[in-house]
C-alpha cells in the first residue's frame, strides 16, 4: 500500500521499535522486562521511601480545616500510592453520587457521567497493574468493565443521533435539510425506546450501584506501595507502545476496527498523562489537550462509521424516504478529514520510540521529586 510521504518516514524510522518492544512487555515476564527496561543504572524499589514532603506533611498535626485534596492528577506533597488510592476512590465516589443522587434530575447526563468516572477508574488500574496479581487484575478489571456496559444501553442510541446533529450543522449547506430530518426522526425514535428500555430495568442501575461500593471498599487492598516511579513505569510504557503499535496498524489501514482500537489506546495514555501532569505542567500540558483532540477526532470518527452501518441497514432505509447515498458519501468524505487531522497529532504524540518514552518520564519524575525536596529558601 503506498503511504505519503510524511508517514513513510515516520513508519522507517520507527522499525522495529514498538512492535519488538511490545514483545518485552507482554508474556510471563512482561513486568520483569519493564523493570529492567526502566531501572537500568538506578537503584530504586517498587517501596521507596516518601518524599520528605510527604514525611514532613505526616509529621505535622492534622488541619481539620484544609481543603481535601481532590482532583485526577498528583499534587506536589503527595505519595505516589497514596494519590493512586485517592483518585480511584474519587472516581467511584463520583459515578456512585451520579447513580443515586443526580439520576432522578437528569437519568441521561447522570449515566453518562458515571460511565465517564468508570472510564478513569479503568485507566487508573491500568496504570498499576503491575503490582497486582494476574487474577486479582483481572476480577476488579472485569468488575468496573462489566459495570460500565450495564450503563451502555442507551449512550449507543444517543451517540447516533449526536452524529447526525454535528453532521447536519457542519455540512448544512450540502444536503437538504429533509434528508437530515428524516434520519434524525428514525433515530430520535429508537433513542427514546432504548431509554424506555433502561428506564424500566430499575434494578440495573441499583445492582450497578453495588459492584461499585465493594469495588470502593477493595481499594484500600489494592498491592500498590511506595512513592518510587516504578509504581507506575510499567503501565505508562505498555500504554504508550501500545498506542504507537495502534497506530502504526491504522497507518497501514485505517480499517474501523483498527482506528477504535487506537483511541482506546490514546484515552488509556491521556487519562495517564492527565496524572503526571504536574511533573512539567508547560510540556505535560500540551501533551494532554493534544492526546485529548486526538481521542475527540476519532471518537467523531467512530460515531461516524457506527452512523453510516446503520445507514446501510435496510430496516433503517426503508423508514426513511430520501436517498441515502449523498449522505453516506459525505460521511465517507468528513471521516477522510477527521482521519487526516488525527494522523499528524499522532506523528507529534508518538514522535518518541517506545523504548525511550518511560525513560524520559522517568527523569521527568525525578527532577520533579528533587525540585520539591529543596528548602524554599534555595529560590530566594
């Protein structure tokens, strides 16, 4: 397949980079490989001790009336593994709250932001699956996965009548107007049956409800110790070669599959970089509104094909009288602009070979470490 130019390069120097890393960090000794990746002429341990701002904090009395410290990233006098714990608590606290208290007002905002917080929460054990054990990973995985797709039956019907939303108000002035009504009419018209639907299945949300409280309360079991970069290495590495594999697959096809694949991939690195963020907040930054834009365009580029299956659906034709090919064909045209947009941020995300990319965060984090452990006096 003849790639233009810009990619070609990109793929020759890329050879033999993700694909053979993967190939480490996967199998039986998939964490021995990235510890030795990663702690390569340092002496660290997945326990080392806290930070002394994090020693000087717990030598201090307790302040009753300090802010709670909240928030999806690490704060400066925080422990590594004790932020861990902190952020995944929110996250189920969040889509609990949205479950029982915010449901009754608005059922479809509420849902979806629970299944946003599940998200994160995903990310979250992702990033430290390397201290769990293979079973133990997998039943709490399993747990907030299976959560998450009780709560999915109407956010599909929703997504689509979304496309044609932005659709008809990007690309008003291509199509008559009629064409956009009359599909939207049919798939407003599923939409609120598959509401219907959720709506009556009370016990869904309640069972959901549930898994999440004990999945809450295992938290403060999960194996994961120390304020060392080494607590999260592993998943920061696996996230990013995996999303340079990803990509390189969609720039060889850009099949549909492929590019769903990629942006669960981006999400998994931008949910990441969201936590370090505060390691460099002018670079880091950058990176999480760019990786964030990336998992938008091919999100838009999902819907999108999801859109235009249901297009080709005679069940969905026969309801509908207009033709349905221009519309199809300016889906085909509007996902060839999102595809393009999405394969230059890519080149920029994963300018770095896999293998050097936790090395670089690595450092990040240490430099980070050492500029909050000098005296203040120091920038005086």
């Amino acid at each position: 397949m003849h790639q233009p130019a810009p990619v070609a390069r990109f793929l020759r120097n890329r050879r033999g980079g993700a694909l053979g890393h993967l190939r480490q960090l996967r199998g039986q000794a998939r964490a021995d490989a990235v510890r030795r990746l990663l702690t390569r002429g340092t002496a660290t341990n997945g326990s080392g001790p806290e930070p002394p701002q994090a020693q000087a904090a717990r030598a201090q009395p307790a302040q009753t009336d300090a802010p709670r410290v909240r928030g999806y990233h690490l704060h400066d006098n925080e422990h590594l593994a004790a932020a861990v714990r902190r952020a995944a608590r929110e996250q189920l606290d969040d889509a609990i709250e949205q479950l029982t208290e915010a449901i009754d007002d608005d059922p479809v905002t509420a849902v979806h932001e629970a299944r946003k917080s599940l998200k994160k929460e995903r990310a979250l054990l992702r990033l430290v699956s390397d201290s769990f054990a293979p079973a133990v990973y997998r039943r709490e995985n399993r747990a907030l996965r299976d959560a998450g797709r009780r709560l999915s039956g109407p956010r599909d019907a929703d997504v689509l009548v979304e496309a044609i939303d932005g659709l008809a108000e990007r690309c008003a002035a291509r199509l008559p107007a009629s064409t956009f009504a009359q599909v939207r009419t049919v798939l407003v018209g599923d939409q609120l049956r598959a509401r219907a639907a959720a709506a009556a299945d009370h016990g869904a949300v309640e069972g959901v409800v549930a898994e999440l409280r004990g999945a809450r309360a295992r938290i403060e079991d999960w194996p994961v110790a120390g304020d060392e970069f080494a607590v999260i290495d592993g998943g920061l590495a696996r996230a990013y070669a995996l999303g340079a594999e990803r990509f390189e697959q969609v720039l060889r096809k850009p099949s549909v599959e492929n590019l769903h694949e990629w942006r669960k991939r981006v999400k998994d690195l931008w949910y990441h970089l969201r936590i370090v963020k505060p390691m460099w907040p002018a670079v880091l930054g950058g990176q999480v509104k760019q990786a964030s834009e990336l998992a938008d365009l091919l999100g838009e580029d999902h819907d999108l094909a999801v859109l235009d299956q249901q297009l080709a659906e005679p069940t969905l034709a026969r309801r509908v009288v207009a033709d349905l090919r221009p519309l199809r064909e300016l889906i085909d045209r509007r996902r060839l602009e999102l595809q393009a947009r999405a394969r230059f941020l890519g080149m920029r995300l994963y300018a770095d070979r896999p293998r050097a990319y936790p090395r670089r965060m690595r450092r990040l984090w240490e430099a980070w470490r050492a500029e909050g452990a000098q005296p203040p006096e120091i920038w005086s």
